[in-house]
C-alpha cells in the first residue's frame, strides 16, 4: 500500500534510475511528487477552432500533423510544424529546435498551447512561437495508452515544470509522464480509503471554520481540477484547493516560529542595566539630535535588553537613516553594563568604515562606569598573522570592549571572555551558517543579538525569514537631508553627463562614477551579484525559447569597467580633475588611502564598482552616475543612491543605460526614478525577483516553498499567522487531545526535514 513515505521507486512507472533523477530536484518520496504542483493550466475542454484564432491570445488548440521540417537560420536551427483541421492550419515554431526533427509523424493528433501571432508571410494565417504540446494517443492505441486518453482530452489538463532525467526507456519527464504517475497515485490513495496512507494534517475544525476542504480531496482538485473550475482562480493559485495547500505551508512554518519565540524567551539571557551613567555614557557621544524615530527604536531595544532573555530584534531603516548611531548606543548599553560586544560586517571596506567611524565617536570619551576608555579592536582577514593575533589576545583577555570585524570573527580561533551582544551589519549578505556561528560563541549566558539592514523588508519576508524575531524600524531621515534628483538618459548622451559632473566639481562638489566589472575582459565578473532580467529557476520550454530569441535580437552591449574608464576619463572627459579608483582588488590598504583622500576632498571623483554600495559616508559627494544601471537590481541601485544626498546640498543620481534595456530592468529604472522609498522599492523588487533571490542569495534563510508564492500569498500569510498565534496561546476548545498532538507531530517532522536552521 502506498504512504506519502514511500520512496518515489517504488511508485509504477517510476524505478530506481528515474528515482536518482528526482531525487536532484528534491522529489524523494510520494509526498514530495503529490506536492509539485501544476505551475499553469490548459484547457482543454473546448480547443478552440483553427477558423475562430485571434492574434494575440492564449489558446489550446488541437490538429493534425501536416508537416514539419527543420530549418537553418543565421539565429540557429529553427523546428517548424504544420498542423491542420480541414482547410485551415497553424504553424508551430521553436528555436533551437533540433531535438524535435524526428518527434513527430504524418497524421498524427498533437495539442498544442500558446500565444496566437498572426502570420507574416500569409495573410489570414496564424502562428504558435514555442508553444507547449502533447502528442496524443491516436484511435487504435494500444490499451495502456488508451487508459489515460481522459487525462488529455476534454479536460482541464494540469501542466508541470520539468523534474529533469528520463524514462527507462528514454523518455523525458514530460507533464504527459507526470499527469498518468500522479493520477495513478491518486487513485490508488483513494481506493485504500486513504486515512493512514494520507493522514489530514490540519484539524477538522480549522478546516470548518476557514472553510477548506480536507488534504487529499485538495490534493485531487489541485493536479486534476473539475469540470467548472474556473480558470483564472485555477492560473493564479485562489481555488479552495490551493489556498488549503497553501495555508497548511504557511501555517506550520508560522507555528513553529510562534514556537521559537515563546521558547527564546524562556530562555536564560543578561539582563541589562540602563542607569543614569549607561544614559550619560549614551548621551556623551551622539554626534547630533537624535530623530523621534531612532530615539523610538533605541528605546524597544534598551526595554528588550533590560530582561533577562536574549534579545533577538531586526532594525530595519532606510538608507542614510542612522542605523549605525542606534547600534553604537546599543553596544554602549552592553559595555557599561561590563560585557563585550562584537559588530560584524559583510566587507573589509564597511568593517573598516565601522572601526574609524566607533575610533572618532568614542575617542577620548572616558566610560562613566570605569572611568577608562573604550578599548576597539579591529579583526579582518587581511590583516597579517602578527596582528591578527594581538586582535584575537586582547578578545580573548577581555581587554576589548568592542570588536568589530568581518568573517573572521567567527574562525575558531576567535574567543570572547565575556560576549554580551552580537551585532550583525547588512545582515542579509550573510550565510545562515555564519550568523549562526557568531552568535553561538562560547558564553555563559546566550548574548542579545540586533541584525541590521539598509535593504528594507517587505512585511511578507519580516514574517517569514525573521519571524522570530522582534522588529524596530526608523522611518525617518535625519533633518538636512535633502531630496536626491533622479534621472536616466542613454551613452549616447555622456558628454552632457560628464559636464555636469565638471560643474558639480567647479562648485566644491564631489562624484561617484560606478560600474559593474573591474575590468573589461571577457570573462570579468561583477564584485557582487546583481538582479539577472532571467529567473534564477529553470523555466519550462516556452520561456526559455523568448529568452533565447530575446538574446538574439538584443544581444548585451560590451561592458564598460572601471579600470578602463578611470584612464579613459582622467585622460579625457575629466581631464584636470583629481580623480581616484576603488574596487574589490585593491588591498585593505590601498582601499583605506583612497576613502580617506575622497572624505578629506583631495579627490574629486571617485571611480569605483559596487564596493561603495554600503558605508561609505561623504557628505560633500552629490553626484551618483551609475553606468549600465540596467544590470543592477533595484535594491543595489537605491543603495548606490543612498551614498549621495548626506548633506545638505541639492544631490543627484544619473543612471546611464544603454540603448537596448529589456523589460523587466526598464520596469526597475522607472521606479528608481518615480521613488526614494526603499520599502516601496523592496516591494517592487520581491514582485520582480520573488522572494528567493530577493537578497541575491539562496544563503538568506528563507524557506523553500513548495507551494506558497509569498509575493501572492500575503493575505493568506497574514491568516497563517493569526491562527497559528491563536493555536499555540489557546487551542481551539472544540479540538480534541489527539487532534492537538497530531499538529504538534506534523510541525516535529517538517521542521526537521525543512526549516532547522532557520533561527539564525
């Protein structure tokens, strides 16, 4: 009998070697395949009439192979397929279409599904540009064939990303495959009666009360949809099928975090004094008035740190919001109460940036509970061995207040004698593994731990990545900032940007100028990962051949670098300014000297790449140009803006593109241009990007979904939460013991297997 347990080699039709190739794709068990769900529908139904077509719009369609042949192209090989019914027919085109020449014979019935173009070449004629399609059974199939001719026809008919590999006997994994595995799955489930072999995973109850239907009846409507269903809600996930499956996702992983949060604050932490000298030691070093808003947020984390359980909080603020005052105060908090505190940054530059910028605002001020001054210490891979280990001594002697330091606080070697809060810079540039690491340092007590970052959150990521976590945002800039003009114009037009960067300088201004390589070889690559216009995931057939199609008709322009542009301007366009280089090559060194002449004005424009994105300060410098602004995602562009506009004159942001930008970037640049709200950008870019590469990188934290979608599922989300809020403080009354406990088994096993390490 099946279980949702059972490995996938033993399902029919499947086998060991197939087994090995989902297997690569995460499909490991018959749960696992019940839950890939269709990625998109087609109806199949009513196939629409050859006569009947319109340009332009998705339809299903089902003929008779006419002909086909194989065609050379100066863009590559292209398949071309004719299909007919009666007098009329339709052509078929895929790019780089070879593997398809022997697929298809004379005669034979294919469903084909895309967008309707109407044909160039002859009037009233229409086209299919790398349609999907199936090959259907013909009339005298053999009896297994015929067994399944219902899954193709007449139906609403599921269609499936590709879980790669193929048949024993060499066949694809195509949705043709999976639609006959997962039928045969579901009607075996069915026939069992499938209480232990399906158990529910939700309480009957809840269930009743949010109105969703029970797990395998969800199941069967989600990959087999009745007759009726409409198809918008099927197409955008809104069935009572899928907001069950969705829910019930959504549901565990918010219980488990609720969970966490109750069990952290059982946990034993420091209790952290705020007395009038920790006030006065606070008071002594602000630069400036603090706004309402860091005066708010210092105070949620001064109440968070005075109990005795570990802090965990996110502070979220927008470029230039002064984060980095807030967690100097809050490490001030934890010094005068006579523990250390550790600052971790994601770059040599920021961590360097952070220790001249603790070295100027706690120099010469003299702790009012000791008396002394501060002791900082400065831990970066670059340093030699002989410094290195001096930092690691003083740490491990206790003769550091402050350590402040890239990955290399967390090596082995680096022991603290009495680590009371860790503080994390642009947190998301971060592996989950390393966080983790910095804050399970050994300690007597678990340390507060305050995560920061400039890449504002949508609220759908806050309650997912950092659910357990408490949450402060400053939502206000500091007085004297000014707002920061955007535009964006083309190469072509680079001669008037360079004399506006001369007229900038002329009145004791400073400029950026940055670009995406260090140099322009081949095979350079950008210092840091930048949004791609092409997902991350591999996309079924269809998209793939636009992608192609689109790189042939707009193929990406050369790169201009750094290096190369920095002589090319000085010698030129900016000849008789001081100009300076900065990238990610240069040494610790060489990168300190250069910062230092930029801050002190002996440099007039900077040269750089994407090594000043974050922590750089120079309130002179009003000038941002960002050449080939269309590779950089929205999140990289509003931080490279936030290096301007510091002061109080009027600051500016030129993105230069080129002159073929593709959709989705011109979608990112109009933003950039309409707003400087960085939380309004974020949620521009989770729509863009999607909430696994919103960080650009897979190392975030965030959860593998297998069927939420967090940028459509933020109500449910929502919902998510209340209940499983509600479930942990008081369960509903009506549930019965086991139905609790059967809840509390389903989370032990799912956040094993999926979510372990979500607490860093």
């Amino acid at each position: 009998m099946l279980e949702l347990s059972t490995p996938i080699k033993f399902v029919k039709r499947v086998g060991e070697r197939v087994a090995e190739d989902m297997a690569r794709r995460g499909v490991e068990t018959v749960e696992d395949l019940l839950y890939h769900l269709p990625f998109r529908y087609e109806d199949r139904l009513n196939p629409l009439p050859f006569h009947t077509l319109q340009a332009g719009q998705m339809a299903s369609v089902i003929g008779e192979v006419r002909g086909s042949a194989l065609l050379r192209t100066r863009g590559g090989p292209m398949f071309e397929l004719t299909l007919g019914q009666g007098i009329h027919a339709l052509k078929c085109i895929w790019f780089n279409g070879a593997y398809l020449k022997d697929r298809f014979q004379a005669g034979q019935m294919v469903a084909a599904y895309g967008k309707v173009e109407a044909s160039r070449s002859t009037a009233g004629r229409f086209k299919m540009i790398q349609p999907q399609f199936e090959m259907l059974p013909a009339a005298g199939a053999s009896s297994r064939e015929a067994e399944f001719v219902m899954l193709e026809m007449g139906r609403i008919v599921p269609v499936y990303e590709s879980l790669g590999g193929t048949t024993p006997w060499g066949a694809k994994l195509t949705s043709r495959w999976l639609r006959r595995v997962l039928w045969s799955i579901l009607e075996e489930l069915e026939a069992t009666q499938a209480a232990a072999a399906l158990p529910e995973t939700l309480p009957g109850p809840l269930c009743m009360r949010l109105g969703l239907p029970g797990r395998l009846a969800a199941l069967r409507a989600v990959h087999f949809p009745p007759a009726g269903t409409p198809m918008a809600e099927l197409m955008s996930a809104a069935t009572p099928a899928h907001r069950r499956l969705i829910f019930e996702e959504l549901f565990y992983l918010e219980l488990g975090l609720e969970l966490k949060r109750r069990r952290l604050r059982e946990r034993e932490g420091i209790a952290f004094a705020t007395s009038r000298t920790v006030r006065e030691a606070i008071k002594q070093v602000l630069p400036f008035h603090p706004t309402a808003a860091q005066k708010r947020v210092l105070g949620e984390i001064a109440a968070e740190m005075r109990r005795a359980q570990p802090m965990r909080r996110l502070l979220q603020g927008d470029v230039g919001s002064g984060k980095t005052i807030v967690a100097m105060q809050t490490a001030l908090i934890a010094m005068e109460n006579g523990y250390q505190a550790a600052l971790m940054a994601p770059t040599e530059i920021l961590a360097t940036q952070h220790y001249l910028g603790a070295r100027k605002l706690l120099g010469g001020v003299l702790s009012p509970a000791t008396g002394k001054p501060y002791r900082i210490v400065l831990l970066t891979g670059s340093l030699d061995e002989a410094a290195k280990r001096e930092a690691r001594g003083r740490i491990n002697r206790g003769e550091a207040d402050l350590a402040i330091g890239t990955h290399a606080l967390i090596e082995d070697k680096v022991e603290f004698a009495n680590l009371g809060l860790v503080i994390v810079d642009e947190q998301h540039r971060f592996g989950v593994q390393q966080r983790f690491r910095l804050m399970k340092k050994d300690t007597a007590l678990d340390p507060d731990v305050l995560v920061m970052t400039a890449t504002p959150i949508p609220r759908t990521l806050a309650l997912t990545v950092y659910g357990d976590l408490e949450v402060s945002v400053i939502d206000e800039l500091p007085p004297g900032r000014t707002p920061i003009l955007t535009r964006r114009t083309t190469n072509e037009r680079a001669a008037e940007v360079w004399a506006f960067v001369r007229r900038q300088v002329s009145q004791g201004r400073q400029a950026y100028l940055v670009y995406p390589v260090i140099e322009g070889a081949k095979d350079d690559q950008p210092e840091l990962d930048f949004a791609q216009d092409a997902p991350p995931e591999p996309e079924p057939a269809a998209k793939q051949g636009k992608a192609r199609k689109s790189r042939q008709l707009f193929p990406r322009q050369p790169l201009r670098s750094a290096t190369e542009m920095y002589e090319e301007l000085r010698n030129g366009a900016l000849q008789g300014l001081r100009l300076g280089l900065l990238h990610g090559r240069l040494s610790s060194d060489e990168k300190e000297v250069t910062m230092r002449r930029f801050q002190r004005g002996e440099i007039d424009v900077l040269v750089a790449t994407t090594v000043i994105e974050v922590g750089v300060d120079v309130p002179n410098a009003t000038v941002m140009v960002i050449e080939h602004a269309e590779r950089f995602g929205l999140a990289q562009l509003h931080q490279l803006r936030g290096r301007v506009g510091r002061g109080a004159q009027k600051s500016y942001c030129v993105l230069v593109t080129g002159d073929r930008v593709s959709e989705q970037a011109e979608t990112r640049l109009a933003a950039m241009v309409r707003t400087q709200n960085g939380f309004e950008l974020a949620e521009q870019d989770l729509q863009q990007r999607g909430p696994g590469e919103f960080f650009g990188t897979r190392q975030a934290g965030l959860p593998e979904f297998r069927v939420a979608n967090l940028v459509r599922d933020r109500a449910l989300l929502e919902l998510a939460k209340a209940e499983a809020t509600r479930f942990v403080a008081q369960p509903d009354p009506t549930l019965e013991r086991d139905q609790i406990q059967a809840v509390w088994d389903r989370l032990k096993l799912q956040w094993r297997r999926r979510y372990g390490l979500i607490e860093a």
